[in-house]
C-alpha cells in the first residue's frame, strides 16, 4: 500500500485532447468492452470522440502518459443533461464511460489518479450527478471515490438486433409499414366446422345466396379481431343455434388464390365440431337468409350433390378425421370456383 500510494502521489493526469482519441479509443476496445472492435469501428469511434472532446463537445477525459509511448490510462465521462433535482440543481449528470489501464501499469494508482481528475474536472463544471457501470474488481475503488450502490437499481439494456452475416442489408429496401404493407398479398380468413352424426356421415347446410357450392360446412369468414376458433364457435351458433363447448382440433387447411370472383386470397381453418346425435341434429336452427336446410349423407351420396372440388375437399375433411392426420387443400382458387 505504501508503493501505490508513492506512486500515486508523483502521478500527474492531464485533459485529454482530441489528439488523445485514437489511444483512448483503444485502450476502451481492449480493455473495457466484452467484444475487441474492428479497424472499421475503431475509427469512427476515434473520429466521434475527437469531436467531442473538442471545444463545445460533451465529451470530458483525463489520461496518464505511458513512458513507452501512447497512454498507460485514461477515464472518459460523458456530460448529458437531466431534470433538475435538489441533488443536481443545474440538471447536469456525467456518465463514467470508460476507465481502462494498460496491465503493466495496474495496481500502481493510475485509474484511481485519472478518475480523480476526471471528477474534479466536472463537479467544476456542475455536474453534480455522476452514473457508471463497475465491475466486482473495480467496485472498491469507486466506492473509495464515492460512489455507492443502488439495489433497487438494474441495469438493463435493449440493443438493436444483428441481421444474418448471410442477409446483407439494403437500407434503401426498407420501407415504413404501411407502406410494406400495401406490397404484400391480402388474404380473407374463414373457419369451419365438421360435424357428423353417431354414424360418421357428414353433416352440411343447402345454402340458399351460392347456387354455385349448395352444400356447405357450418362456417364463415372472420370478425375483425376474432381468433379462428372463435370464429368457429360465433358461427356455429349463429347458423346452428349449438354451442361448441369442446376444446379446438384442426382437421384441416384450406388456401385459395384470388381471382375474378374475389381479389384477394382466402384461407380457411376446418375444426372438428364431433359426433352430434340425433337430438342435436333435430334441434338444430337455421339462419333462414343463409340455409334452409341440415342434411346428414353417407360420403360417397354426396359426391352426386356437389362440385368435384368442394366433395374433394369434403373427403379430404373426412380422412383427416378417421386418420388423425390434418389435411391441406391448396387449390382452393377464386378462378375456379
């Protein structure tokens, strides 16, 4: 203790310069930061920092010369304004940035020399606020310096996220999000059910507004923020007057391209609604401006009643329940229907 308070004692910080940059640029990427920079970001920071040490800059450091040349230390506080508060009447506070040492001149009361003059220098200047990151080993010193402790206090920090080395970036491709929007494909959603009596024969309403696809699953197309089994449930109680009470299990998916009949693309979500028994089915009530009629057919009768596309896409509904496996009808076009 006695070498390091001699040695301290003949040491003799100065005020940085914005000659100084480049050394207390490096001597923060070696010794500070958790990731060395490159050449690239080393000169920007060079170059932003001697601006800012320069007159006007908010930019504040003291460092210590090495004798081999370049700096041993140096302390970097950066000058931000705040609020006023009775403790920082003048609404200036002074982040400690940087405090970095060479390792042949540590444990000689270099850091200690250069954070002294550092503060001395802004608390001269009515900072009165002082804020900095300490690591377990640095924290001693800092609270010899003054510092304390806040446990009520976490730091935490949000950095922008890093696009793939793979995806280079073109800046000039981003766009503001309404106007990506208007780029991207629209798409209508619906949500069906798929009923079938004890038997396995499914059930399906006659429309009475669609000659061209007469029977349909109980279904339709989505509310604005509505969730596709709650769209499910709203449906099948609006054209059914049942009330689902079973948990959602998706037996299907259904997209179709747009086309003269409709603009935009459609996909819809075919749930199973389960066995009804013969009660349910009787007790079932239309909406008379949609269907006028509730049917129940072995599969293969309604081949004859509909569309081939719409009775594919029914017998796809129908395996994907006797198998268990989710089925996916990717022709659903517009133009086709």
């Amino acid at each position: 203790m006695r070498h390091e308070s001699a040695t301290a004692a003949v040491l003799v910080p100065r005020p940085a310069t914005p000659d100084d940059a480049a050394e207390i640029s490096r001597l923060r990427s070696a010794f500070v930061l958790t990731e060395p920079l490159d050449e690239k970001w080393l000169g920007v920071c060079r170059d932003q920092l001697a601006e800012r040490l320069g007159p006007g800059g908010d930019a504040r450091a003291y460092v210590i010369d090495s004798p081999a040349g370049g700096l041993a230390a140096c302390a970097l506080g950066l000058i931000h304004p705040v609020l006023p508060a009775p403790r920082y009447p003048k609404g200036l506070a002074a982040r400690i940035h940087a405090v970095a040492t060479e390792p042949a001149h540590r444990r000689q009361g270099y850091a200690r020399a250069a954070v002294s003059a550092l503060l001395d220098r802004l608390r001269q200047e009515g900072v009165t606020l002082f804020e900095l990151h300490a690591t377990e080993e640095a924290a001693s010193l800092y609270e010899q310096l003054g510092f304390a402790g806040s446990p009520a206090l976490m730091r935490m920090t949000r950095l922008p996220e890093q696009p793939a080395a793979h995806a280079p970036v073109d800046d000039a491709a981003w766009l503001p999000p309404e106007e990506y929007a208007a780029t991207v494909p629209k798409c209508t959603a619906f949500a069906c059910v798929y009923f079938t009596d004890q038997d396995d024969r499914p059930l399906q309403l006659r429309s009475v507004y669609s000659p061209s696809h007469p029977w349909q699953l109980v279904g339709g197309v989505m509310d604005p923020g509505e969730r596709p089994w709650e769209t499910a449930v709203r449906e099948c109680r609006e054209e059914t007057g049942l009330v689902l009470t079973i948990p959602p299990k998706l037996l299907a998916t259904v997209h179709g391209l747009p086309g003269s009949g409709w603009p935009y693309s459609t996909i819809g979500l075919i749930f199973d609604g389960g066995r009804l028994t013969a009660d349910q089915i009787r007790s079932i009530t239309l909406a008379p401006r949609e269907h006028d009629e509730a049917r129940v057919l072995p599969l293969d009768d309604w081949k004859a009643l509909m569309p081939p596309r719409d009775f594919r896409r029914l017998n796809a509904i129908t395996q994907a329940r006797r198998t268990g496996e989710a089925a996916y009808a990717g022709a659903w076009d517009w133009e086709n229907a």
